[in-house]
C-alpha cells in the first residue's frame, strides 16, 4: 500500500493527519506484514480516524464493521437474500428438473448480500478494513473474527468458504470497555494510543485552520488540555476541538474569553453533568486560565505548529 515510511508518512499529512515517527513505522510494518493493527485507548484520540486517513492516503476505500451491543454475524458477513430467493422461485417455475438444482441455484452468490468482512476479502484492490469499538461484542462474536485475522477466509454455512483476493489492511479499535481476548491480541500488532500532546494538537489543529496563526493553535491545544485534565465525564475529542476552533473562526475571534461560555458550550460540554461544572461562575474561566499556562508553556518550549 505504501512504498516507504516516507511515502507513508507524507500522505498522512496530506490528509490532515499527524503521528509520531515511531507510530509511522508500526502502521508501515502492519501494512507490509499483512497484520492487524489493534487500537487501545480513550474514545476521541483518533484510533477510527487513523484507519480513514490510511485509506485516503491509500487511495483506497474503507469497510467498516461497526460494532455494537447485539451485533450478529450476519451483519458482519452477509446472508441471504430470502425475498430475491422467492422472487426467482416465482419466476423460474418448471425451469429446473429436480429440487437439488433449484437449491444449488438459490445458494449462490447472486442471492448473498455481504456484509463488511465478506466485502473486504472480494475486493479486487486492498481495501482498509475498520473494526471499530470491538469491546462492546461478546466473546463470541469476538472469536468468529478469528479466522479472517488468520487466514484471511470466511466460512460461511450453506454458502462456503470465502477466500481473500487481496489482504485488507485491518484496524480494530476499543475503548476498553471490556478486556479483549488474547487470540486477538497475539494475531495484532497493538498500539496504545492516548490523546495528543499539545505540540501535536498544535499541529493537528493548524492543519484545519491554515489562516490562523501560531498563538491562536497553541491557546487550542492549550485548551485541550485543560479540559481533559478537569473531571469531565466526556473530555473534549481531538475532532471536537478541531469544530471549536472552526466555530471561533467564524465567530471572527481568535482568542476564548469568558464571554463566549455559553454559545461554545455546545462544541465542549456533551453531558448535562459537564454542562453543569462549567456553568459554575469560576468553571469555565479557571479552564481557560489553565489552557493559557499551557499555551504559554507550549510556546516556551517551543512548540509550533508550523
């Protein structure tokens, strides 16, 4: 899919996403390799947007498998058609000589409809296969991954077994609401991944706001991170903090004050408990207090996001 780290590298900047070195070698080795690449952190630090952005800096497309509480294997490989398969029943009455060829006919891939997984071992070109928020199945649908995680085929009942085309690029991403297994973990190449560092949102954040200037990213990432630090039950998300900023662009300001508290609580504050504590006459203010320090330590480190 890539041709060196370099190239890897360079295209993930182009789609407006930033990783360290280190990180950039893991998912050059994990595309090489063919193996997949197991996302473990909080929700909002990029694990899903790190597969959308190796797809675009692919040039290819993406499955994706959400994962859900209640979630079945047909939605993950497909089934059958049941409405197509009576609709060609109707129409070809008295055109086959005994049941068995009726059946064969009706078990076919025409009348299959498949799901992501089954999708991404047919694709002619690899394609990037999203897993997202795995820990919230059961261990059972957990284990039917399996055997696409290591031989790259899907047996599906009455249908066969599907081989791989061409080896997708796998990212199976979780928040840790629950422990993964192990036969997941040994198939996968795992990376923790945390939010940012400020430096990086700086970064990040420069990216989506090009007209802005280098104090106006740092106050962001500065912000960022005071948020996150307070007891927030949903801390702010890279991407929401990438909405903030647009929001005070086109609110003509480059620069959070007080007065702006409740027209930007919507971009911050998703629970009515956090609402709640920055409503608190000193909440809001004594946060951005705190995100003034950091930008302004950010700057005497050094940090820019040029």
């Amino acid at each position: 899919m890539f041709d060196s780290i370099d190239d890897l590298g360079f295209k993930l900047a182009a789609t407006g996403y930033f990783i360290d070195p280190v990180m950039t070698q893991v998912v050059f080795l994990a595309a090489k390799l063919q193996k997949p690449l197991l996302l473990e952190g909080p929700a909002g630090s990029g694990k899903t947007q790190l597969a959308v952005s190796v797809a675009a800096a692919a040039g290819t497309h993406i499955e994706r498998l959400q994962c859900y509480r209640g979630v079945t294997e047909d939605k993950a490989i497909g089934r059958f058609d049941e409405s197509l398969q009576r609709l060609y029943m109707e129409f070809s009455k008295g055109r086959h000589k005994d049941w068995q060829s009726v059946q064969a006919n009706l078990k076919g891939r025409d009348f299959f409809r498949p799901g992501p997984l089954m999708r991404a071992l047919e694709c002619d070109k690899p394609c990037v296969l999203l897993i997202d928020e795995l820990d919230k199945v059961d261990d059972g649908f957990e284990a039917m991954l399996l055997e696409i995680l290591s031989a790259w085929q899907l047996s599906i009942p009455e249908f066969g077994t599907v081989v791989a085309k061409t080896i997708p690029f796998v990212v199976l991403t979780s928040n840790e609401e629950r422990r993964l297994g192990d036969p997941i973990r040994r198939r996968s190449l795992y990376v923790r991944v945390e939010h940012p560092t400020p430096e990086r949102e700086a970064e990040i954040i420069a990216s989506r706001t090009p007209k802005a200037d280098e104090s106006f990213h740092r106050e962001m990432a500065g912000i960022a991170l005071s948020f996150r630090n307070y007891s927030l039950e949903k801390p702010p998300s890279v991407s929401e903090m990438i909405d903030f900023a647009n929001a005070l662009q086109l609110l003509g300001t480059d620069h959070v004050t007080a007065e702006h508290r409740d027209v930007l609580l919507p971009f911050l504050a998703k629970t009515e408990k956090d609402r709640r504590h920055l409503l608190l006459r000193e909440g809001f203010k004594s946060l951005l207090d705190d995100g003034a320090r950091f930008a302004q330590s950010l700057a005497l480190r050094g940090g820019s996001a040029s």
